[in-house]
C-alpha cells in the first residue's frame, strides 16, 4: 500500500509557539479563519471588493521598507517561523459542513486550501519586522513540492491540527514544511506531510524581494535545511529533463513503440499490408482520449486573496475536485488521494477570468490512477488561452483499474503525456 506511516520530524518542544495565548499561559491554538484574519492584516488587505484598488494603492507606500540586500535583514530560526493552528472538527460542529463530503469524511480540497494559507503566514512570520505592523513584502505560492498521504480517511468529526515552520530559504524563496495531524483517543496521529515553496516580491507583486536568512541551531535542524537545498536541486533536473526540452529515454522510446505495436491491427487490409493507421485497444484497456473530463469555473470576488488575485487554494481545490472525478469515472469506484506533487503556479489569475480545467487520466498501474489537470485562463475579449498550473495527483482505487492507452506518438493525446505520468508515478513510489 502507498500509505506509510509519516516521519513526524520532532523539533524542540520550545517550536510550540503559537499566535495567540490563553489565560494563565495555556496556550489557545488559533483556527483558518484567525489565519485568514491575520494575513489580511498584515498585508492591509480590503474586505470590499470595491476598496481593491485603493487598498494596492497604499501598499505601494510599503517600498522604502524592503532591504537592499539580504544581509540587511536579521537571521531567522526554524522555531521562529513554527505555528500551530487547529481545525476544531469535533469541538465546533457547526464548521464541519464546510469539510464534509458525500462519503461522511473530508473534502481534501478544503484541506488544500487551508495548507495554502497557512504557508503563506508562516512565510510572513518569518519575515516578520519589529515595530512594523504591516509587511512590505508579497508572499506567493511558487510550487507545491510534494503532499504525501499516510492515511486513507480524514474524519469529519475529529479536530485537526497543522504544524509548519520555514525549513529552508534562497534569497527570495523559503521553502515551508507543514504536518497535518489528527485527534484519536486522545492523542494527534499523523495524516500527511506537504513541502511548498513560497516566494516573496515587491509591495506591488511586481519584482523578487528579499527575505531573512535561515540559521539551522542543531544537527537535526542541518539535516532539514540540507534537505531543502537537495529538493531545489532535484526540482532543477527533473525540470530540464522534461519531456518539452528533451526527448525520451532509450528505455522510454521502447516503452511508446511496445505500446504501438500492441495497438496494431495486423489484419491485413485490401492491399495486404499492415496500416499504421490501423489500431486496435487491447483487452482490459482505455484509450487516452477517452478518459478526460473538462470544467468551467468563473472567478468572481469572493475567490479573491489578500491581493486580489484568485486565492491558490481555490485553483487546487477545484483541480484537486476535477482529478478525483476524472479517476473516479474511470476507475468506476471511489479513489483515494495518494500524493500531490509538482504544482507550479506559472502566472496568477485574475478576478473575472475564465478558468477553464482539464483533466486527463496519463498513466495507471495495478489499482493506482495518475491525473494530470491543466489550467488555463481565457480572455474572452482576446478570446487568448494561457497556461496558470499544471496539475499531478496519484489515487489509489479500491479495485484494479484497466491499462491507459495513449494512440498517437505526438498528436492530440500523445504518448509524451504517458510518459510524463509515468515519471510521476515513479518520482511518487520512490518518495513512499
């Protein structure tokens, strides 16, 4: 099975620092939505949709706090950046509506959404001023590394709890590693592990800005930075590996032509010769074309971020929706999120856009469905379509599901996507 018991990485029991603190030093975890309250006021974000323009005005004040240079800034410990926020699914009913699916366990996609924005204010947290209220810094998500799963079922009645801190930072980059744990008997147990890299730019979300230096304070904090550094450079080869800058692997181009030959119809056609037109889908098998599904969202306000452009947990949410029911009708039984990984958030969305999504089955092995969802925005005035996110998520279904079947070696479903899948795939059972 792909679920494997989660490393929970043990920092000093000092890390539990938390945002706020309850009456004679019991600490009160704070919940998303005091998350969500407290970006806003970092970044003086306005709670009216009309307000938008004068709020990203006066940000643009913010300029003359930004550092020249990173050895400007104080350097940071891992414990400065730990938080801890809890989901209180069992202690509040009344925000379980919000996480509940037709299963009776939890939307994965609001979890999606909750990692997002807690990466971003551990982000901010690290990059925290003395005496400066608000942050002249724009703190984005750049890429979603890895989410690994440990359990199959996320119950809709147990409280949550996220943990996260900064493990790694570049000049403008910092790396967030966050834990999501669940209550049983009394005690958190571990349900997954997401590694996401942020980046911070100008008030105006224009050009790089940058952030205080990390300072690893014991071996097992040397090991974790170490890590982060390790994860950049395997990011950089697998990106210029890619199959849009280089060809297949010798064993990859036997792989494509093995699959073309067992498409043939070697039945002889009017002048006794095999076409390479002539296909055929083996036993137990779908072709690629027929295992897709498409979706139209319209972003309205309401989707919005602390910078008014379409909120990243939304656009996982819905890709993360649109993967699952892509896998669930092919697989024609409910599947289980397994992995995330590689989410690169190429260009932000704006408000009012077409968002339109796809969903493509590109790889299956055993009971396992490699999706991939691109995302792209329309402009309906330019009547332009351009690329914001590509998509890769590996479920588990509970039976055995047929082979995927690319039919053109280039073309409109082309074996490229196969093998990007099945580099995925492999990338994700190497990790678990």
């Amino acid at each position: 099975s792909a679920y494997r018991l989660c490393t929970m990485r043990k920092l000093p029991s000092v890390l539990a620092r938390t945002l706020t603190s309850g009456i004679s030093g019991s600490p009160v975890l704070p919940d998303m939505s005091e998350v969500r309250n407290r970006l806003r006021d970092i970044v003086g974000a306005s709670t009216n949709w009309r307000d938008h323009v004068q709020a990203m005005q006066e940000r643009k004040a913010l300029h003359t706090l930004l550092a020249k240079r990173q050895e400007d800034l104080p350097p940071r410990r891992m414990k400065d950046s730990y938080l801890e926020v809890i989901l209180p699914l069992g202690s509040q009913p009344e925000i379980r509506e919000k996480y509940l699916n037709v299963y009776n366990s939890v939307r994965f996609g609001r979890i999606l959404e909750d990692l997002d924005s807690l990466g971003v204010l551990i982000c901010y947290t690290h990059t925290k001023q003395e005496m400066q209220p608000r942050s002249p810094l724009s703190i984005v998500t750049a890429l979603v590394d890895k989410i690994n799963l440990c359990k199959k079922i996320i119950y809709p009645d147990c409280d949550i709890k996220f943990t996260g801190n900064v493990s790694w930072v570049g000049k403008t980059s910092m790396e967030v590693k966050m834990h999501m744990l669940q209550l049983h008997d009394g005690d958190y147990s571990p349900v997954l592990g997401a590694t996401f890299v942020m980046v911070a730019r100008d008030p105006e979300n224009k050009r790089p800005a940058f952030v205080n230096p990390l300072i690893p304070e014991s071996p097992e904090e040397e090991e974790i930075f170490k890590q982060g550094e390790l994860n950049k450079l395997r990011r950089i080869d697998f990106s210029t590996a890619s199959l849009l800058k280089m060809a297949p692997t010798a064993e990859e181009r036997n792989i494509v032509h093995d699959i073309f030959l067992n498409t043939l119809d070697t039945r002889q056609g009017e002048e006794g010769t095999v076409s390479f037109r002539s296909r055929k889908l083996p036993p137990n098998s779908v072709w690629m074309e027929d295992a897709k599904l498409k979706g139209l969202q319209i972003c309205h306000p309401q989707e919005r971020n602390i910078f008014n452009r379409i909120f990243g947990g939304f656009l996982m949410r819905k890709a993360y929706e649109l993967g699952w029911a892509t896998a669930c009708s092919y697989g024609s039984s409910r599947p289980f999120i397994v992995s995330v990984d590689d989410i690169m958030f190429q260009r932000p969305v704006e408000v009012g856009s077409l968002l339109l999504l796809s969903g493509q089955v590109c790889y299956t092995e055993k009971n396992y469905i490699q999706v991939r969802v691109h995302s792209e925005v329309y402009d309906a005035d330019t009547r332009e379509h351009q690329t914001t996110n590509i998509f890769h998520f590996t479920f588990v279904s509970e039976n055995e599901v047929p082979r995927i079947v690319p039919k053109t070696y280039g073309g409109k479903y082309p074996s490229m996507l196969y093998l990007d899948g099945k580099r995925h795939f492999a990338a994700m059972m190497k990790e678990i």
